[in-house]
C-alpha cells in the first residue's frame, strides 16, 4: 500500500485532518474552497531527495547529473525559490514560465526551455536573459533560432530533442518518444543525427548535447536503460563523423507517483543508483568519455506534496445496473480545477477532511459543478454514507497539474494555492476574483 497523503498529513483528536500542522477547516475557512494546499517540507524534500541521490549515485561513476523542476506542474514565483534553494533547476516551456522562474530568483544558466513551438518573441527573451539550455525540436527552430543569436550578438547554449522509439507509461497523450508526435527529432529516421550536424554548423549555436523524454508515470528502469543507450549511441555516431563528442545528456524523467493507495510510486534512492549502473552499461557498451547529465523528475516533486480541498454541496443516489447504487457526491469545484480525470482517466484517493465517521463505506463517485456529464474528481472511492452538504473533502496527489491546468470553464474562479508549514500558512497563488473575470470581458458599449 502506497501512502498517498503528504508527509505531514495527520488527524487531530477530533477526527479533522491537519497538514503542515494546520487545522484544513481553518484554510477553508480563511481561503475558501476549492483549495489547492501544498505542503512545504514534502514538496522540498522531495526536491532535495532528488538533487541528493542522483547526484551521488552519478558522482560513483565520475560524473555529475543535475535536476530539473518540471515548471508545468505548478510553478509560482516562490516556488522557484525553493527550488533555487534546495539545489534544483527548472525547465519551461513558454515565456510564462520563464518570467515567473526568473522572478523566483532562478539564474538563467540553470533554467531549460523547451517546446515544440517557440515564438520568436520566447526564443529572443531567453537570449537574452541567457538561459543555461534551449532545446530545439525541429530543423526549423534551428535556422530560426541561429538568426536571432547572430541579431542579437550572443550564442545559444543548444540541446537537440531526440525521439528515441522508446515509450513508457502513461496514457498515450502523455506519452513523448514514440515516433507518430509532435516532440522531437527522430532517431531511427536518421532526422536527430541530421540535426545535431546542422546545429554544430549553424553560427551563433554551440552545440551542447542531446535531450530525450519517454513518458511519464514511469515504473521500470528497463526503458531508462535503453534510451540511455540509444542515446549514446547517437552521440557516438555523431562523434565518429564530426570529432565531437557532446558534452551533455539529458535523460529526461517521467518518474511515477502514487495516486491511490494501490498504485506504485518509483523511489528516487532506488532509481538514482539503478539509472546510473544503466547508464555506466551503456558507456561500457558504446564507448567514449563519459558526458555530464540532467533529469527532469516531472510530477514526482510537486504531485505527491498537494491536496485539493472542496465543500460538499449535493449528494445523492443512483441506481446501478445489475443492482445497488452509488453515491453521487458534488463538490464545489471539478474539471476547471483538475481536468485529468476527463482528460487521462486518472484516479485518486479522497475523504472526508472534517471529521472522521462510524457510517459504513458506500461506493461513491467526486463530481463537479460543471455543465458536462464528463466532470468527475474521482471516478470510483469509498466515502461515507453519511456524507452530506457541508462537508470538506480532501483529494489527494494533486500537486501537479491541478493549477498549471485550471480553467475558467463556466466562468469558474480559479482557486487559490496556499502552502502550509510548522503551524503557518502563505498565498503562492491568489484566487481568480470576480473582478478579474470581468476584467477580462470587453464590455459593449
């Protein structure tokens, strides 16, 4: 059984759940609900984990890796920070992100931007702000991206994005190395050797390695284990042509978290040391020196710290067919605050946050306020049979994804993210007022 709640999830006497040593039905009633609550010390433990037990499971074999923070999980200025703080990097794929990274007080050199489109107007803030990585995902981005740094008089750091041919994971639109998608050059077509050429002889690019993703929810190492290889065997194909050994590999990540108690969740101790021994297998299989190399841990660091916290409104029954019912629970919230269960089918865990009942368990499905048959939290969970209108629910694992995904779907307010430590609770992210709603509106005259 996986533990699906962030480490300082605890019940009180009373039966009310606490996180971060603060009573939920105090952040409700402080900041209403829906409510996204990111548990500090979790979510910055985990980043330190990460940067801690890869690079000493690297650093066994000579060399280094660095962690990126995956910015489209959650980002917020302040989250930047910690991650800054806690020896983590972050990669973006927009100037959004960029901008809020920065502001966070992330150096430019440690931040990655990706994308299979970038503007020009992306491509020329990150020149300028001298980002440590741009990864380009086309041949087109390469002549685009070489005639702005020649503009702009500076030389762009550059990671090619091969797509390796080995998938793992996840639903299919979450998956990104298989070759029918839009990320990526191909390997096997011979399109990512052909782009690794054209960036070393482009001006104003310095051609600095190759970058890959696989997927995401990754469980087994065996998928890490062949793309490495795949991925230096590029690059020793491209050493072999040109003299050039690229100095970087970025393996990307796509490390799976528990959503439900029954679900797996991939340990970042047990990972670190098993993708190193792969990829010092690879090296002793292809040959040449030994390149530096980065992750990007993906939902693994924000996912498991945050819990969403909702009122209940309606509750009622429904006959099933073949016999019994289920409970219907409606809450204040649904898919503008976490479209992944109608997007991905995903499934999570969730109970009742402001008390603790002796009522026997009753199959239940989480659903929203929305105008869409299709909005449901929780497809399938065991709540209470004396769930009834007031009540807070807690879902759990929804760090990731929730907020960098929400919309305004039925002109909805978008929740506020507030994270919790030692007894305190601050704002990372406001919620959406009426007034930005209408804000938003041009009005007729």
């Amino acid at each position: 059984m996986s533990t699906v709640w962030p480490a300082t999830h605890e019940r009180a006497d009373d039966g009310a759940m606490r996180l971060g040593g603060i009573d939920v039905r105090d952040l409700a009633r402080e900041h209403g609900t829906p409510l996204y609550v990111v548990d500090e010390d979790d979510m910055r433990s985990r980043a330190r984990s990460f940067a801690r037990h890869f690079g000493e499971a690297f650093a066994a074999h000579g060399t280094t890796c660095d962690v990126y923070y995956a910015s489209k999980a959650l980002l917020s200025s302040r989250i930047s920070a910690w991650m800054h703080e806690d020896g983590v990097r972050i990669d973006v794929a927009s100037g959004g992100e960029l901008e809020l990274a920065l502001r966070g007080g992330m150096p430019a050199a440690h931040i990655t931007l990706h994308g299979n489109n970038k503007s020009d107007a992306e491509l020329r803030r990150a020149l300028a702000a001298g980002v440590g990585h741009i990864v380009v995902d086309s041949l087109t981005e390469v002549e685009v991206l070489s005639a702005l740094a020649v503009e702009a008089g500076v030389v762009a750091p550059v990671l090619v994005r091969v797509t390796t041919g080995v998938h793992a994971g996840g639903h299919e639109y979450i998956a990104t190395s298989h070759e029918d998608q839009k990320f990526g050059l191909s390997l096997a077509s011979g399109a990512a050797l052909g782009a690794l050429r054209a960036v070393h002889e482009a001006q104003g690019l310095e051609l600095r390695g190759i970058h890959t993703h696989i997927g995401s929810q990754i469980l087994s190492i065996d998928a890490f284990r062949e793309s490495a290889e795949r991925m230096l065997g590029l690059r020793a194909a491209f050493a072999a042509e040109s003299g050039v050994e690229v100095p970087e590999v970025d393996l990307g990540g796509g490390y799976a978290i528990a959503y439900t108690p029954e679900a797996e969740a991939l340990d970042p101790s047990v990972a670190a040391r098993e993708i190193a021994d792969a990829v010092a297998a690879a090296v002793a299989t292809v040959g040449g020196s030994w390149p530096t190399f980065s992750i990007e841990p993906g939902r693994a660091i924000a996912g498991p710290a945050g819990i969403t916290l909702y009122t209940v409104g309606v509750v009622k029954h429904v006959a099933l067919e073949g016999g019994g019912d289920r409970q219907y629970v409606a809450v204040d919230g649904g898919m503008s605050d976490n479209p992944r269960t109608i997007m991905y089918g995903a499934e999570y865990a969730a109970e009742l946050a402001d008390r603790e009942s002796e009522a026997p368990p009753v199959l239940s499905r989480v659903v929203g306020k929305h105008c869409e048959s299709g909005d449901i939290v929780v497809r399938d969970v065991h709540l209470p049979a004396d769930t009834a209108r007031g009540d807070l629910l807690a879902v759990a694992a929804t760090g990731a994804y929730g907020r960098s995904m929400a919309s305004n779907y039925n002109a909805i307010l978008r929740p506020a993210v507030v994270a919790v430590r030692d007894g305190s609770s601050q704002v990372l992210i406001r919620r959406d007022t009426m007034e930005d709603l209408l804000g938003w509106d041009v009005a007729p005259d």
